[in-house]
C-alpha cells in the first residue's frame, strides 16, 4: 500500500477534477463536487494548509470510492 503524501486543498482539487468531478458549489471554505455518476466530495479548502491524512482517506476511500494508489496515479 502506497502512503500518500501530505496534500493541500489546491492539489487534491487539481486530482479530483481529472478523476471527472465538476465543481458544483461552495459554503465558507468547503467547495462541493459531483461526478456525472452521481458521487458527490466534500473538500476542505483552508489555502496554504495541509488536508490530514485521515480527512484525505476518507475522501478517498468513502466519497470519490477509489484506492489510495489510483489517486495518486492523478497527482
């Protein structure tokens, strides 16, 4: 299993609008995504600041239902 490396916002963006996701919508500081398949993620965007690694599993894992190596393969 591949580690990921610490990511911000900006980055995990950039990966998620190649995996097919379009922005959708933004409350404060979270932006919302949609994919055309109807998955839906959340990002957190704080600028400068780090996702934590357990927030950017989640998303990962939950929300855009890939493994950890097919997203860095997007990086």
């Amino acid at each position: 299993m591949n580690k990921i490396p610490r990511l911000t916002a900006k980055e995990i963006i950039k990966a998620v609008n190649k995996l097919g996701f379009k922005f959708e919508r933004q409350r404060g500081s979270h932006m919302f995504f949609r994919h055309e398949d109807e998955r839906t993620t959340t990002i957190p965007n704080h600028p400068g600041e780090e996702i934590g690694s357990g927030l950017l599993n989640k998303i990962i894992k939950e929300e855009l239902k890939i493994t950890r190596e097919e997203f860095i393969k997007y990086l």
